[in-house]
C-alpha cells in the first residue's frame, strides 16, 4: 500500500484557529445580507430564521472543535 501525499495543510492549531476565524467572518457577513435580502423582499414569513440559528450552532461547534476539544495532533 502506498501512501499518498496530501495537498490539504496539517491540521495544526494554528491552521484549526484560521478556518474557524473564516467560518465566524463569513457568518458574520452573510447573515446581515441573508436578512437585508429577506427585509427588501417578501416579509410575509421570516425565512432567516431557519438558517441563522442552524448556522451559528455550526460556528459554536467549529470553535468546540477548534479551541475546546482539540485532538493531539500527533497521532
């Protein structure tokens, strides 16, 4: 069996901070405009909130993964 080389970076702490870092900005981006878009369309049902909850519980559990249960990477 051989082994193949990985163009993906190591999961290092540093990298797992960055992609959570990503994650929170683009939530913090898009859920304005996802509201902005539902305020100067159609406000009969608010939409909205289906995605900003599912998608801040997403983010909370990327930070779990990123900062609280961190694996050793050394595996």
């Amino acid at each position: 069996m051989t082994h193949h080389q990985s163009n993906w970076p190591a999961a290092t702490p540093e990298n797992l901070k960055k992609g959570f870092r990503i994650h929170l900005l683009a939530f913090l981006i898009a859920t304005p405009a996802l509201w902005l878009v539902w305020y100067l369309t159609d406000r009969t049902y608010p939409w909205p909130l289906w995605s900003t909850p599912a998608w801040a519980v997403g983010v909370l559990f990327h930070y779990l993964g990123a900062f609280v249960f961190r694996k050793s990477v050394n595996n």
